[in-house]
C-alpha cells in the first residue's frame, strides 16, 4: 500500500491554514472536474484531491495524520503503525463532499470507511451533543481482574490562526472484568458538549491490548508460548504456566514436538463462558558452553541415531 502526501497533493505546507486548504481545495476541484477538465487523468485526479481535503479540512483527521510525520514520501509501500490513532478523540459524522466508496486502501487504513468510527452517526435532535470515539490500550491483565486506569485523551480545536491545535483531558476509566479487544466502554456525558441546555453526548472507547511479552489475545481465548527442555517434552513433565490470572499447572505429553498445542479450558479471558488458554510448546536447548555440556551432546549423539532431515532425503 502506498503513503499519500495529501499536502503534496493538495499543494499546501503542512502548516496551511484551513482557509488555505479550502482555496488549495476549490482551485483543484475546478481544473480536474470531470465535467469541465480536459486533463487525461481528470477522474483520478479529482478523487484524489478529493480524499486529501477530506482528510484536511477536519481538524481532528487532520491532527491524526500529522502524527505519521512528515518523513514518508509519496508512493513509499507504507503500513499504519500499531496503535497510530491511541487516544485521539473523534467526534461522529460522516463524509460531505467526497464519495467514501472512492476512497483510497490508504486512507481506509488510517479512517475506516466511515472516517473515525463515524458510525456513531449525528445527535443534533434536542440539542444534544455528539457522541465522541477514541481507541485506547489497556492491559490484558485488566481483562481478567477489570481495573480503574487514568487515561489522556487528545482532541482537536480549531485555533485563531486557523490551523489545529491539539488540547488534552485525562480521565478515570475503569475496565470492566471480562472486556475483549475491540469491545467498547461507554462513557455518559463525556462526548461534545449539547447546544443550549441540551445534554452532553457520549464518549465510547474502543479497547485494545497493549502487546505483551507473553500472551497473545484472540476474542477470549490467549494464546502463550512455553519454552520447555527436550526430557521434557521426550519424556514428558508437569510444568507451571503463566497466566494473567496467576501460574497454573500443566501437563506435558510424552513425545510432544515444537509448535504443539495444549489447552487449558476455561482459563482465558472470564466471560458468561470463559474463554481458554492454550499453550504453544516451544524447545529450549541448553548451551553447550561448558566441557560437562559438550559431553552430554556428544553423548546423546552417539547414543540417538536421529536425522531430523530424513524426510527431506537429505
């Protein structure tokens, strides 16, 4: 997938102004309509612009893609970074003047189909405030104990110079027991403000886990990978487990191999049916770093007449 340099496209410095990026935008949209344009590549060049200014004329995706920087180069095979948009707040809408079905891989990357978690869809009835969405990491840990975390969130405003500005607000979360990736906490009354009297909108947080050193989450069963010796696995053991909820133990078959999968019912993520552990065997060879090490080796060399690239005919 290619980066796209919507301020090269739209040709503006990346410190515009939005007046600056509504006249970049008006200038562009007249020489490549397809109606009027006699450019041989007026289609695809009017959708592009298009995508750009969707993208810069609101503050909050704007801010959000600054975050990439400003060392990708146009046409560079790009991949978002994990957790690009952590924190940053949206408010709910949708696109206006360009058609989402004609938007680039790129930008369905970095916004969704529906630009940030637009599918909140509009409050304006009675004055009340927009719902707002923003992802957030927590650990995997609170998934099985829940917790009470103090999250920063940031959101965009409009300054007086036209161009926007990021401002901050820390609150107290707390992470119900149980919670999945890509589940979502809501929060009453921390959305946008209401109109007049009416009420404030809501926030609702998209959770995701943090990366972890040992457990790996898929709905609500966790995967862990195991180091264990070779007896262990040839001769077979009881091993302690790690888990987010405290070690376990474990039986390991005789003859077990690398890569071979062992499950612990009930001992994922706690849910109305909890999800389950399973455990990925992995070898763990010991050094020969010792003159006793290097004749255990040459001794079980000898002894195991083993040529684990037989069935290669090798």
């Amino acid at each position: 997938m290619e980066f796209k340099d919507y301020y090269q496209i739209m040709g503006v410095a990346r410190d515009a102004t939005q007046d600056d990026i509504k006249r970049a935008y008006r200038k562009l949209a007249r020489k490549y309509h397809p109606d009027v344009s006699k450019e041989a590549d007026a289609e695809a060049r009017f959708k592009e612009v298009g995508e750009a200014y969707e993208v810069l004329k609101d503050p909050e995706k704007r801010a959000a893609y600054d975050q990439l920087g400003a060392n990708w180069q146009a046409g560079q095979d790009f991949r978002p970074p994990p957790a690009w948009d952590q924190g940053f707040e949206f408010h709910g809408g949708g696109f206006t003047d360009a058609d989402a079905a004609q938007f680039s891989d790129f930008f369905e990357s970095l916004f969704g189909r529906g630009g940030p978690r637009a599918q909140y869809g509009r409050h304006e009835f009675h004055g009340r405030g927009e719902d707002t969405h923003a992802r957030i990491l927590v650990n995997i840990e609170d998934a099985f104990h829940g917790a009470t975390r103090s999250l920063t969130l940031k959101s965009t405003e409009l300054g007086a110079d036209g161009r926007p500005h990021v401002k901050e607000r820390t609150l107290n979360v707390k992470i119900p027991q149980g919670i999945r990736a890509g589940q979502q906490i809501r929060l009453v009354g921390q959305g946008g403000a209401g109109m007049g009297q009416g009420p404030a909108g809501d926030l609702y947080l998209e959770v995701a886990f943090e990366p972890h050193p040992y457990y790996r989450a898929e709905g609500t069963d966790v995967h862990v990978e195991l180091p264990v010796t070779p007896w262990e696995a040839a001769l077979g053991a009881k091993v302690r487990v790690p888990t987010p909820a405290g070690a376990v133990e474990l039986s390991v078959p005789a003859g077990s191999r690398a890569g071979r999968k062992l499950r612990l019912k009930g001992r994922g993520i706690p849910a109305r049916t909890p999800g389950d552990l399973y455990v990925v065997l992995q070898i763990a060879l010991p050094d020969a770093d010792s003159a006793q090490a290097k004749a255990a080796y040459q001794a079980f060399q000898r002894e195991c007449a083993f040529n684990p690239r037989e069935r290669l005919g090798v």
